[in-house]
C-alpha cells in the first residue's frame, strides 16, 4: 500500500505532461486547415477526455501538495517536537 501511495502522485505528474501533448497532436492540427478542423474536433470524444483528464490531474497534484504539506507538519510537530503557536490572547 505504501509504494501505491509514493507513486501515485509520479503517474499523475506524467499524465498531466503527456495529455498536452496529446491533445495538440490529435485536436488541434497544424496550419489553416487545422485551424478550421479544431472548430469540429472540439466537442469529439477524445478531445474532450484529453481535456478532462488534464482538469482532474490538475486537481490531483494540488491535493497531493496539500497532503504531502499535512504529512510534513504532522512529522514535524510529532517527531521533531516543533511547536505550533497557541494563539490564544
């Protein structure tokens, strides 16, 4: 369980490199003529998976940044006795 957890946010940060790529390849074609294909490749299957799955990768790395910064506080304020600030006044 713990490999799945340490790699899994790698595989997100690979989709969310490749499905660039990806996308400018199969819906947006070079030139003139690509230019008015995209206009008709926009709303196809596979353009709009492309573009779903940058939006959830996107997400998914913002919550592995926040997880990642949880885990590093609650290791610090555990193991290293750092001290987090009472703000009682």
């Amino acid at each position: 369980m713990k490999r799945i957890i340490a790699l899994g946010p790698f595989v997100w940060l690979i989709i969310h490199y490749a499905v660039p790529w990806g996308y400018v390849k199969f819906c947006t074609p070079p030139g003139f003529i690509g230019f008015l294909e995209s206009i008709l490749l926009i709303n196809a299957p596979h353009c709009e998976a492309l573009r779903y799955t940058l939006s959830l990768s996107s997400y998914n790395i913002k919550c592995m940044w926040i997880v990642w910064g949880a885990t590093i506080l609650g290791y610090l304020t555990n193991n290293l006795s750092v001290k987090i600030p009472d703000n009682k006044t």
